[in-house]
C-alpha cells in the first residue's frame, strides 16, 4: 500500500472506529472510492465493535449468574480494541487489532 493510499483514506479510517454509526458512515462514504487502506480499517472496526457487543452481553450474564461486580469492567474491551485501530489509522499503520483481527 502506497504513502499516497494511506493519506488519501487516513480520514474515513480513523471515523471508522467512532461507533458502530461511524463505521457505517465510513463504509458507504468509501464504496464510490474503495480505499484500500480505509476498507482494512472498516473491517477492524467492525470486528472492534462486535467484539464489544457480544463480550458486553457475556459480561452481563455473568454478573448475573456469579454476582461479581468486577466483570463490568468487560464491556470497555470493544472500546478499548477501537482505540488501539483508531490510533493504527492515525499513525498510517495496517496492524490488526489485537484478539480479534484475524476473524473473519
């Protein structure tokens, strides 16, 4: 991937990881385009935020089920991994997120 790619979808890249809304944005802000390096971060987000809704939903069972509090802290990880790919995006990197990058 060039230099050129990289800057030209840095922007829609990084609004990718603004919410589950923003990765929708950013994907049908990028069909006319097709970015390569804006559609590698569409698909992390994606991942991001799934991961974020499925781990928050187990998190809440389980407090349920054991009462421990403490798992509560489980729902930050879709946020936590948008984070780490928003940075990514900033830097102009094409790094999976961490868990769960490969999925998919």
């Amino acid at each position: 991937m060039n230099h050129n790619t990289i800057e030209e979808g840095k922007t829609m890249a990084i609004i990718s990881y603004i919410t589950l809304l923003g990765t929708l944005v950013a994907y049908f802000m990028n069909r006319g385009k097709n970015n390569e390096f804006t559609t590698f971060h569409i698909g992390q987000a994606l991942r991001a935020w799934i991961t974020g809704i499925v781990v928050g939903f187990i998190a809440k069972l389980l407090i349920m089920f054991t009462g421990i509090g403490m798992l509560g802290y489980l729902q930050y990880v879709g946020l936590i991994l948008a984070i780490i790919g928003a940075l990514n995006a900033m830097n102009g990197k094409v790094e999976k997120i961490p868990l769960v990058g490969d999925i998919g």
